[in-house]
C-alpha cells in the first residue's frame, strides 16, 4: 500500500472531527500535554478532563508540582487508577525543576531520561508537545494500523518489531505533518475503529482497509486476558488509598479495616502501598498519604 492512499484521507478526517481537547492545540503547553499523557494511560477521557484541569490550575508548571510534597500529587490523582503513576509525574517534575530549568525537554532521549517515562511516553510528548516526528505506537495506533494495513482485527498483546517497522514506514517524511498523523491515526481508533464496534461506514479509509476487504475475519492470535475488578488487590489497594486520600491527616488502622473485611488481603494490599511509596507508617498504628 502507499502510504498517501492513507494520509491524505485521514489527515482530512481529522482536520474535521478532531476533538476540542485541552492538552492539544496551539494553547497547550507542553506541561499540559505531559499531565495528559501519563493521565490517559489505561483511563478514558472522559475521566481525565476534570482532574487534568484541576491539575493544572493547580500546577501550571513543573515547578509548581515538584515544590509539593508527593502525597498531594496522590491525593489530587483522585480515583483515576494506577496511582503511581502519580508518583512518577512528581519525580519527573523534580527532575525537569533541577536539570532542565523547569522547561519539558522537547528531545526524545531527555524524555526517556525522565524517571517513570517510557518509550511511548517520551515519544508521545515530543511529537505532540514539539511536533517531532517519531513512531508512536499507543493501543488505537496499534488497531488502526493492524487492520487498514495487517488485515487483522487485533494487534497481539505486545509490540512487535515488524509493528514499529510498518508504523514507521507509514509517518510522513514532514516533522509536523508526522506529527498530525499520528493523532490523528489516535483519533480514528479512539472514535471509529475500535476494538469492540468499528464503525467501517464512518471510517475515511475503509475502502483501503485490508481487515474490510479480506471480510473482517476475526482475531485468532495469542489468547488476550480480561482485566478483573470485583474482589482483587487493586480493588483493595484503591479502597484504602481513598480513606487516606479522602483524609487530612494521619489515619488510624482501624479507619482501615473498615473499608475492606479480609484482613490477610487487606494486610498485604497496605504492605504493597507502603512499599510503593504510596502510603506511610506514622504513630500509634497509623498510615497516611507521604
């Protein structure tokens, strides 16, 4: 396939349907964009627009962030989910305070330099915070390009290297064109391709799909688990972070026992918090946010 059967139709769709989001556009700063990448992994927009405004209308800068002990950026993640990654937004936010001058860097190596920052991340805030030209390769990326170009309905559960290869064939040569397709290839997957109800009749690529025209065929790669909620550490670990989060000092255990009835669990869930640094020990049997 060439790759213009591809960019011309879908840059074209997202210059019509992208949406109003605040960490996009020209009034977005790269701090902005930041938040918003570590916020939206595994969380839905939906979610994330609140608290990402919150956020920064309480921390416009790194600067601002890093000045604060970390038990506020916990106790401001409020019920997103994976809230170490809270933490990992703090110690970056230290880090780009002390080494780079309180400014996001814009290359990809200092991003990656970056504590608690991945190859998706750093290449996600390069290009769209700076505009820079790198494969990007997020969970709609993945799908879309899996079936317009793979003929699959799934990606596989991880990255492959023929997956970065394709992906990187496909970016236009021009860094903020590169840029655009990118988000845009997001925003179809986000929107109209995906993973439980493509919409192929909304799709600005369907009649170049290769998924559409081999008959849609459904995924027979690698068995794909479903994530559980009722009854598991996470479940448990989310209740008693909320009790310390929801408190403005030092919590008693007994605040804690409440909230959820197997002691063993509840025992090896706040052991877990400690040690992630998400919770501390203080007197008289107490825990409370660090």
């Amino acid at each position: 396939m060439d790759a213009m059967d591809l960019h011309s139709p879908l840059l074209q769709w997202y210059d019509e349907h992208a949406r109003d989001l605040p960490w996009r556009g020209a009034a977005a700063t790269p701090w902005s964009v930041m938040v918003s990448e570590l916020m939206l992994q595994q969380t839905p927009v939906a979610r994330v627009l609140p608290i990402h405004e919150q956020w920064l209308e309480r921390w416009p800068t790194p600067a601002a962030l890093a000045a604060e002990p970390t038990g506020e950026a916990v106790r401001a993640w409020g019920r997103l989910g994976y809230p170490r990654r809270a933490l990992r937004l703090h110690a970056a936010a230290v880090t780009i305070t002390e080494r780079h001058d309180g400014v996001v860097p814009s290359s990809y190596d200092d991003l990656i330099a970056l504590p608690g920052i991945g190859d998706y991340t750093a290449a996600a805030i390069a290009t769209f915070a700076y505009g820079r030209r790198h494969v990007v390769l997020d969970t709609n990326v993945r799908r879309v390009l899996a079936r317009a170009v793979g003929g699959v309905e799934l990606p596989g559960p991880s990255v492959t290297r023929a997956e970065r290869t394709r992906a990187a064939e496909l970016l236009p040569e021009d860094e903020p064109t590169a840029a655009t397709w990118s988000i845009a290839l997001m925003e179809l997957g986000a929107l109209v391709c995906t993973a439980a109800a493509p919409r192929c009749d909304a799709c600005p690529v369907a009649d170049r799909c290769a998924w559409r025209a081999a008959g849609r065929p459904a995924y027979d790669g690698p068995v794909r688990r479903a994530q559980t909620w009722a009854g598991t550490d996470r479940q448990c670990r989310g209740r008693l972070l909320a009790v310390l989060r929801d408190s403005d000092g030092p919590v008693h255990q007994s605040r804690l026992d409440a909230v959820w009835a197997d002691e063993a669990q509840r025992a090896r869930c706040l052991a877990g918090l400690v040690e992630d640094r998400l919770a501390v020990r203080t007197g008289a049997g107490g825990y409370a946010l660090p």
